[in-house]
C-alpha cells in the first residue's frame, strides 16, 4: 500500500509538472507608480482584461511595477526569466526602463513587448533587438505628422524643450531630421527632468528666441510643467506635445493651460469620430469599451491601450508557436519570437501591425491622427 501510494503521489506531481509547463506565463513590468505613474496605471488596469486562456493554454500573468525605475525595471526583468520562467515579457511603460530590459531578456532569449515609444528600443536591428518589439508608434511617425502640420500652420521657427533622458533624445533627433526636410529653423533646444518641479530659465531663453511655436518633448503629467509656464510668462505661439500626454491625467493637471494643445496620437484615442473606412476603427472601439465599461465612461488611454495591443500581438503569434513547442521551454519562447516577427496585417487598438526581420514596430502612418485639445477633451483634426 505504501509503495502504491507513492507512485500515485510521483503521477501526480508528473501531473502538476506538465500542467506548468502547458501554462502561457507572462511578466509584466510597469511604471504604475512614480512619474511615469499616469502612463503605467491605465497599463495595469488593462491587463485585468486581457484573456486567460489562448489557444486553449491558460494564461498566468505576473505584473511588477518597476517604480519608474530603470533599476527595478531590470531587477523585474531578471526576476521574470530567473525566477517565474516566463515565455515573453512585456514591458516596461516608458523608454528609459524599456531600454535597461534589452540585455536581460536578450540574455534569456525571452521575446519582450516594449509599452514605450522610442525607435532606439527596437532600432538598429541586432542580435539583441531581434528578441524585442513594441506596440507605439515610434517618434519618428510622430515627429513627422508634427512637422507637416507646423508646415501648413506657417510655423517658421520652433522652440523644443524635453525630458533630459532618452525619450527627449529620441525625439530631439527626429523632430530636428523632420524638421529640417521641410525648412523649418529650430531657434532653441532646452531639456528638464521628469521629477522638476520648474523650468522657467529653460522657459524664458526658448521665449526670447522668438519661436512661432514650442515642442515638449515630455510624457505623462510632467510634460505640463513647461506648458504651464509658457503660458505663464505670456507665449502667444502654438504649443504641440508628443504622444506621450494622451490621457486623462494629462488634462486634469494642464487644466486651461493645455486648452488649445496640438498633438500626434494614436487613432484609439478619438476613436468613436474616425470614419467607418479607418482600417483601425473596429479594433480600437473594442478596447475603448472593454476598457470604459470596467473603468467608467472617459477613462481610456493611449497608453492602456499599448497593453492592449501587446496582448493583440501574443495572441496572434501564440497559435503558431504553439504548433513547434510546449510553453515554457526555450524552443517555445524562439518560435514565439519568430511567430510575432511574422506579423501580418494585424489590425489592433492603435493601428495596423506589418513586422518583419528589420522592422519590430510594424505600424505605418496609420497609426497616426493629429489631434487637438478643445474644453478638456481630445478633437481629432481632419
């Protein structure tokens, strides 16, 4: 009887171990406190509705929030491939942290879906990079819808002032590229950090450089704090941010100071007023009422929604992995590599995803509507 009741216990701890090994395990870091906290709480609060099962596997996830840290960010990243055996990573909410994860999922040859803007995350392909994508558009897309629209408005001269780490870089780089294919003169480059609380020497030297317009180059509730003394010290110019404000918090802290804002976002965040023939208006209804029914009416996010999208491209590449491996195994994690690399006119919350060997972004022009903000909410510009 003992040796019979051993070799039960032995099937089913057998038992337990393939069913494991058959779990889709997923780590998830985010910046759902910090700075960056306004982008990484609407991520959060999607992934309670993304699904549990795919392909018929059920599907675990372990969400960390990494404190708008970089260090936190790759201590969740080593935690995520070490300890919890994870098949894919998703994260982080914002570029500088997204950045500092390469390595370590790279290390565990583990595919990550970055949440953060930047082309620098995903670009220039390499042996690294071939492990990581992104679901936002890239500064590039943006900064260029950007300068075609200063082109039509007659803005001449620009001032630019951004985030002192990579994502202000990012777009310093492409903004100036774009900027000067059409003949626009950039009279002014300033930066700040996320955590200041004032920027009125870098406010007052873009101001006397007489600019028609101003570029922040921030995200979150920290990119009002120059609106807000631009404003305050009497500039009269049009003011554009990035992507990186579109969403409600944004609003609330820029109160009149932001009326009038011009911006790059993605198609989700005017969803209900894009014209039935918009290749993404089905998609990003979607996620606008799954998301609005649980959180209540206005609380979408562009910045939800690239959790979304994340999980848009897994479970589209899961079926395909599934059919050369069982999840939790190296073999499973590089067929879901090569299944999300394959990506083909996948129509998500933001725009339509093409991937391929040279491209992990996958999003074209699409992906990008020019908005404005009129009596505290978002217009879309025709």
């Amino acid at each position: 009887m003992a040796s019979l009741a051993i070799r039960m216990a032995a099937v089913a701890l057998c038992m337990l171990a393939t069913q494991a090994v058959a779990q889709i395990r997923v780590g998830v870091s985010v910046s759902a406190s910090g700075p960056a906290a306004s982008l990484g709480i609407p991520e959060k609060n999607t992934f309670a509705l993304l699904p549990t099962t795919i392909a018929g596997k059920k599907v675990t996830y372990i969400i960390l929030d990494d404190a708008s840290d970089t260090t936190t960010a790759v201590k969740n990243a080593r935690r995520f491939v070490s300890e919890d055996k994870v098949d894919a990573i998703i994260g982080s909410t914002i570029t500088p942290n997204s950045l500092a994860m390469i390595d370590v999922a790279a290390e565990a040859s583990t595919p990550m879906i970055s949440m953060a803007a930047s082309a620098r995350i995903v670009e220039p392909m390499d042996d690294k990079r071939r492990w990581i994508f992104k679901t936002p558009q890239g500064d590039g897309q943006m900064a260029q819808a950007i300068a075609e629209h200063m082109v039509k408005a007659g803005v001449k001269r620009v001032g630019f002032i951004g985030f002192a780490d990579a994502y202000g870089e990012g777009w310093w780089k492409e903004f100036d590229t774009h900027t000067r294919a059409r003949g626009i003169s950039v009279v002014g480059n300033e930066r700040y950090n996320r955590t200041d609380t004032f920027v009125t020497g870098q406010v007052l030297k873009l101001i006397a450089a007489r600019p028609d317009a101003v570029l922040i180059a921030g995200s979150g509730t920290p990119a009002a704090l120059p609106q807000k003394a631009l404003k305050d010290k009497g500039f009269k110019g049009r003011i554009y941010q990035t992507h990186g404000v579109a969403n409600a918090d944004f609003l609330r802290v820029g109160g009149k100071d932001v009326e009038g804002t011009l911006l790059p976002a993605g198609p989700v965040l005017v969803a209900a007023g894009l014209p039935a023939s918009h290749p993404v208006r089905k998609s990003a209804l979607e996620y606008v009422t799954a998301y609005e029914k649980a959180y209540g009416a206005g609380s979408v996010s562009t910045f939800g929604a690239h959790a979304w999208d994340a999980m848009v491209l897994l479970r589209n590449a899961v079926p395909a992995a599934l059919k050369k491996a069982r999840p939790g195994t190296p073999e499973f994690r590089a067929a879901l590599r090569d299944a999300l690399e394959n990506t083909r006119d996948l129509a998500a919350a933001h725009g339509v995803f093409d991937m391929s060997a040279q491209n992990h972004s996958g999003l074209d022009q699409r992906a990008v509507v020019m908005v404005r903000i009129e009596n505290g909410t978002w217009k879309l510009i025709p």
